[in-house]
C-alpha cells in the first residue's frame, strides 16, 4: 500500500525552472498581442483568458511543488501544505465564508477593470480564476460532479487514491499533459475507494483505509 507523504520526491522530468519557461513562453505572445491591439473588445478578452490561464498554471505549480514539496516545516510550504486534506478529503480550509469574499472581491475587481480600461482586466482574470478554482475543488468531492466534470472529477480521485504524485490540476488537466504528471494508463476506481474519497476514513489507528487501497 502506497501511503501519501506531503514531501514527495518529484522524479519527473520537468523541474520548477522548466515549468517556469514553459509557462512563460505560453503566456508572453497573448500579452505581447495586447500590446499592439491596445484597447477594445479583444483587447480585454485576451488579457481576462490569459490572467485566467495564468492562474491555472499557478494552481499547478503551487499544488505540486509547494503544498506537496519537501519544504513543508516554516514558511509557505508549512502553511499551503494539505496533508490533512489527503488524510480526510472532506477537511477543505477554505471555508463558504472565505468564498463569498472571493465573490465580493470578484465584483469589485471586474468594476475596476471596466473603470480603469487597461491592463487591470489581467488581474481581474486571474483573480476570477483563482475564485473559479476554490468553488471547483468543492465540486469535485461531490458524487454528482462525475456526470458534468468526468475528466476533471476523475484525475482528482486518482491524485488522491493513487497518484499522489501526479495529477496535480483542478480547473484542467493541461499543464498534468505539458509536464508528465498525467497517468500514463487509465486506473479503474473501485467502490471501495470512492467510499474513502466521498467520505472520512475511519481506521484512526493505522491512518489509511482498512477496506480500500488508498493513498494517505
């Protein structure tokens, strides 16, 4: 039985320096676009979906190489790390509270961008993102989710029951494709572990599951 570790030796090939440049390299043209458009319609719909995809890779980046880094005794690794969360996936910090002001600062930030005309539509993007991305995570422990999210529902069961190393996107699995964290076969999902991912696990003694093979 695999049991999780917060501090996971990365083993794939692309290092952070090499997610860096790639991400870079994807996210300049679009701005470098805006540049030249200056002002309008696709102006302000290319910086709101690059802010947007800016925020994906920052999801990526920060769930696998800080909250499952070897960092995780002070600083950012010790607070982002979610060690807790793969004990019991239903122990999420975010709270309800937390996202109704993710909202409130979303309606805020999207009255800015149309304020200012400019460059602050980037932000806006971005910050939408990371909202889109704290209301994701939620749906994705929910049983119904599988029926509107397939893809998405599934690679988070994986990451939690079986690749803990891997899988590392919420909002898409593109940047798991990019940097060969994606599963190179597809795993069956056994009720069994469902029955963990859905709910607490209740063998405090051993701290995995005792009726599932599931990573902790």
């Amino acid at each position: 039985m695999r049991i999780f570790s917060s501090a996971i030796k990365d083993k794939h090939p692309a290092s952070r320096f090499t997610c860096l440049m790639y991400a870079a390299f994807l996210l300049m043209p679009p701005l470098l676009i805006t540049a030249i458009l200056n002002r309008g319609i696709a102006f302000h719909s290319l910086l709101f979906f690059t802010g947007w995809l800016s925020w994906t890779y920052t999801e990526y980046f920060f769930h696998r190489f800080i909250m499952h880094g070897n960092n995780n005794k002070k600083g950012i690794g010790k607070l982002l790390n979610h060690h807790h969360h793969h004990i019991d996936p239903k122990d999420i910090h975010v709270t309800h509270f937390h996202r109704w002001l993710m909202i409130a600062g979303c309606v805020l930030i999207i009255i800015a961008s149309i304020q200012f005309n400019n460059y602050t539509t980037l932000l806006c993007g971005y910050f939408i993102g990371f909202t889109m991305y704290s209301f994701m995570h939620v749906v994705l422990h929910q049983k119904w989710s599988q029926k509107i999210f397939p893809r998405l529902h599934t690679s988070h069961i994986h990451h939690h029951c079986k690749y803990p190393d891997k899988c590392f996107g919420v909002m898409v699995t593109w940047w798991d494709g990019l940097f060969g964290t994606a599963p190179s076969n597809k795993t069956d999902i056994s009720d069994k572990i469902k029955l963990f991912y859905y709910k607490k696990c209740n063998n405090k003694k051993t701290g995995s599951c005792a009726n599932c093979r599931c990573v902790h």
